[in-house]
C-alpha cells in the first residue's frame, strides 16, 4: 500500500516536470541596435530572428530593437551586462571602456579595403580580438561588416586643409578623435542616434560614415557635400554578455552560434552589395554632391593622418598593427 503510494507519488512528480518542460517559456534573446532595418546589421538581425524561430522553436525567441528604440550607443554593453538585453553589435568604435586593442580598427588609412580587413578579421589576431574583452564580461561572437566610411560635410572637402577649424561628430572612440586632430578639425563625440539633427540644425559640420548609414538615415539630405574617401572601416562585433552565454545550455548555444553564424554571412553579403547600391540612390537624389578626390589628393590626407598610428601603437599592440597591415595583401 505504501509502495503504490510512493510509486504514484513518483509519477506525478515526473509527470509535473515533464509539463513544465514542455510549456517551459522560450529564452528570450533581446537584440538591439541603433541604424535602421535596412541595413546591413539591421537586415542581419532579422535574418538572425528568422533562424532562431525556424531551428529553434520554443526554445528560443529573438526579438529586435532597432534605432536605437532600446538603448542607444552609450548605454546597451552596461544594460547587457545587467541582463537588460542579451546581443547587441555596436560598431568596433564603440568598446573603448572594455578594451584598448580594438581601437586597431579606427587607425585612419589601415585597411586598404573590405577584403583586407575580412583577412585581418578571419586571421589569428581577429580571432584573439573576439575574446578580448572576456575579463570584463563580454564575449565577441563574430564581426558583422557596414563597408568603409566616406566624409561627409556641408562645405567641399578635398584636401586637409579644408577640413580645418569644422566639427566632426564622430563616434565615441579616441583614435577617431587624434584623426581629425591631425587635420586641425574639431571632433565632437556623440550618440548615433544625434547626427541627423546635429547636421539639420548646423551644430556640426560634418561627420563620417559608410553609404548605407548616410543613406538610411537621410544625412546626405543634410549634408551637401560626400568626399568618397575610403579613409577607415566601420564594422561592428556582435557580442553577448559571458554570463547569459554560459547560461545557456550547450546544445543550445551551438545551435543560437550556428543561426548567428548564417545570418551574419547573409549581413556581410548585403554589406557589399548596399555600399554600392546606397551611393548611388545618393547620386540618384542629386541632394549631395559626391566628390572623387585624386589620387595626389588622396595622399594629402594619407600623409596627414597617418601619424595617429604611432601615438596608439603602444596601447594596441605593434604584432597586431603589423598583422593589420599584412593583411593588405
Ligand atoms: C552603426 O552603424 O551602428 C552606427 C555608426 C555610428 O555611430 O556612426
């Protein structure tokens, strides 16, 4: 009699915890970030949602904030530290207070090309980069690319000179600071989410940016010059917080790595693809006048801001600097 009852006490209790398991809620992943859906990282979040929902349904669920409806540059790596939100993919200009080394990729002139920086970022150091913030509770899941950056300005700029004594936005990065430092512009560090009314209202002068972040939030409208200058990289890190990650069940992370993985490749395809697109809907809308500089022209600025390398060799490694360059091929 006792036995029955243990025996049905038992299998109610699994029973209880199989149901639990079944109608247990899904792991909500929040993603945030602050460009538009048509972009490259906004086209890669969703695709990202996509896959989670197709191979992982029930287990887990993403869900996007874009524009910075959640967080916006300054505050989602503290907020995804407190749990507030689970992936975000800030632009590599935007981990100053994490790490140092990362800072490689605001170096004026170091990246001849989208190709060369996919080698640096697929070679040793770009792999050692990814967990370079581990000390400090976040881990890099991968790079997702945006393409180079062009200079934007609402007065012609050709050569160094004609950039001096304007205010740049720029993103909260120092090596971006000694760049237009060593022009004699003023560089003035705000939140993405700031530019277009920072140009509209003439508060600035100018900033950089790649094609589809100057065409998807309509700064060519208020800007009427675009100097393709090619001068840096604008790519971001997807990262998530170490403890959320190790939360996850192994199975599962593979499976969330994997869908990531996917939709990152699909972003970096649309990335090379918008760049060109992008540009061209801006030559298209005749509001922005897009200079091409010469190739002696090109060289002034080449001269004049590569100097900032030396002052940040240190801080960033010169192995790794040496690395960057090499992948120039
Ligand atoms: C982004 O592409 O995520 C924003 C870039 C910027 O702040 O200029």
């Amino acid at each position: 009699m006792l036995l029955n009852k243990k025996l049905i006490g038992l299998a109610t209790g699994i029973l209880c915890s199989l149901s639990a398991v079944a109608h247990a809620e899904p792991i909500e992943i929040k993603f945030s970030h602050v460009v538009a859906e048509n972009t490259p990282k906004g086209k890669m979040a969703i695709k990202f949602k996509e896959l989670v929902a197709e191979k992982l349904p029930g287990k887990v669920t993403v869900s996007v904030f874009p524009n910075s409806q959640l967080f916006g540059d300054n505050k989602v790596l503290e907020a995804m530290q407190l749990g507030d939100v689970q992936m975000a993919a800030p632009s590599l200009s935007k981990f100053k207070k994490y790490t140092k080394k990362l800072q490689i990729f605001d170096l004026p002139f170091l990246f001849e090309d989208m190709a060369s920086v996919e080698r640096f970022q697929k070679g040793a150091v770009g792999i050692r980069l990814l967990r370079s913030m581990e000390r400090k509770g976040l881990i890099g899941l991968g790079y997702l690319h945006n393409g180079m950056k062009q200079l934007s300005a609402s007065a012609p700029l050709r050569v160094p000179s004609d950039a001096k004594g304007k205010k740049f936005r720029i993103m909260s990065s120092d090596v971006l600071a000694a760049q237009f430092q060593a022009v004699d512009a003023m560089p003035v560090k705000k939140p993405f989410s700031e530019v277009f009314t920072l140009l509209q209202t003439k508060a600035i002068d100018g900033q950089e940016n790649t094609w589809s972040n100057i065409y998807s939030k309509k700064f060519f409208e208020v800007q009427e010059y675009i100097t393709e200058s090619n001068h840096g990289v604008l790519d971001y890190m997807v990262v998530t917080s170490k403890s959320f990650w190790d939360s996850l069940p192994k199975a599962l992370r593979t499976e969330v790595k994997s869908a990531l993985d996917e939709a990152i490749a699909y972003g970096n395809d649309i990335a090379a693809k918008k760049a060109e697109q992008d540009k061209q809907l801006i030559i298209d809308s005749k509001r922005s006048q897009i200079i091409n500089i010469s190739p002696e022209q090109r060289q002034q600025w080449v001269n004049a801001m590569k100097p900032v390398w030396k002052r940040f060799e240190r801080k960033i490694g010169k192995d790794y600097l040496e690395a960057a360059v090499s992948s120039n091929q």
